[in-house]
C-alpha cells in the first residue's frame, strides 16, 4: 500500500474543520523532526486512558500506519495542503471530544515552513503544544547552519499569530494558543533533560514534559483544562 498516496479529489480549505464539536489540538515545532507524532499520539493515550474519547489525525507516513487512516500532506500540491488538513482534521473529529493533528515542519524552516502554515489554516486549532528540540539553537542540517532560532517564548507567539490570522470573525472564547512544551531531550543525559524542561517552563510560563521520558502528565492536563474550557 502506498501511504503517500493523495485523495484525487482534495479541495482547497474553506474554514470547514472549525465546525467540529470536536476539540482541535495541532502539534507544532521550534524545527523538523521535534517529536510532533510522537508528542500527538502520547498525549492521545493519555487522555483516553483518563476516559476522553480523542481521535488522531495523521499527516505522514508514519503516523498513517499507526492510526490506519490520515494524508500524507508532504506528497499534496502547496494549494490543497490546508485542505487536506481539513478534510483528515473533519475525519478524525467525527464522534470524538478531542483530536489531536500530527504537525509537520516548522513556521521557521526555510524549506518546509509552507507546509506548517497551510496545516495550521486547515486545522484551525483551538490549542497547540509545541515541541522543542532544548539542544537545538539552529535549524537541523549543514545546509542551514547560517539559521538561528528565536528564542523559546518568542516561537510560542509567534505560532499564535500565526494560528490567529484565519481566525473566524464570529468566534467566541479565547483565541488559538499554546498550551503546553513538549520538550524532545533524546540526546540529553537525565541532569540536563531536566533543566531544560524546567528552563522551557520558566522561559514560558507553560507546563512541559519530554512525554517519552518524564511522562506525557503535564502535557495532557494542558490539553485537557483546554478541553473543559472550551465546554464552559
């Protein structure tokens, strides 16, 4: 089965995910290869474990493979890449309190930033958690060793303006935001990993966690006050 295979009969995003009863949560990242499936599918089981009924959008090939169903939105046309998030977005909703969107990406890559923006238009999340690679200050790879990433708080804003700017005029309640820092520290002894999730929740003022290494808790009680929020 080829995994990359693309819908013949995707359209362009018409704002169409912000009509699910379901939660929105899209996971974006300081850079590629930050954790985003990873952090989307740990939360996800732990909030289904705490009994809420959370769907998984699968936006690449790995994710498709584990969840059975998604776009791989790397192989989609630049025009119909929010519609495709839409539409796995709309799927993944259905029946469900909460779904959690696969990123792809990252708004500060210079290769791979178009793919980020048109998921976060298609997704039209409600929350975010970011990932974040702590050892990381600039973007992966020798072709972009002249690139320097902001600094933590600054990527956090700026992906909540960026979430903002296909806000619905109409839409009540608290506008799309960063929720939570899920720190990837793979890469990092046990002291280190540590500090730097601390350093993220002081540089924020937003729970963190590596959810593979610590434990996916502060992550998911984020996402989950957010939930309750929204229902109040």
């Amino acid at each position: 089965r080829d995994l990359r295979r693309v819908p013949g009969d995707l359209s362009v995003a018409a704002g169409r995910a912000r009509r699910t009863e379901a939660f929105r949560v899209l996971t974006v990242g300081s850079d590629c290869a930050t954790g985003k499936m990873t952090a989307a599918l740990e939360i996800r089981r732990e909030l289904e474990d705490r009994g809420l009924d959370c769907g998984f959008g699968a936006t690449g090939q790995t994710g498709i493979a584990l969840a059975g169903s998604g776009i791989a939105v790397d192989a989609v046309k630049a025009d119909f890449v929010a519609g495709a998030a839409e539409r796995l977005t709309v799927e993944a909703a259905a029946g469900r309190d909460a779904v959690m969107v696969e990123g792809q990406g990252a708004l500060f890559h210079p290769g791979y930033s178009g793919v980020t923006l048109g998921l976060l238009h298609g997704v039209m999340p409600e929350a975010m958690v970011l990932t974040w690679m702590p050892n990381r200050p600039r973007i992966h790879g020798e072709d972009y060793a002249w690139t320097r990433l902001p600094p933590l708080d600054d990527i956090v804003r700026a992906y909540e303006e960026a979430a903002r700017w296909a806000r619905p005029a109409d839409t009540a309640g608290d506008p799309p935001r960063v929720v939570a820092v899920s720190c990837t520290t793979y890469e990092m002894e046990e002291a280190p990993a540590r500090e730097a999730v601390d350093r993220a929740r002081e540089l924020t003022g937003l729970p963190a966690s590596d959810p593979v290494r610590h434990g996916p808790g502060p992550l998911a009680d984020a996402v989950e006050a957010a939930v309750e929020g929204r229902r109040d």
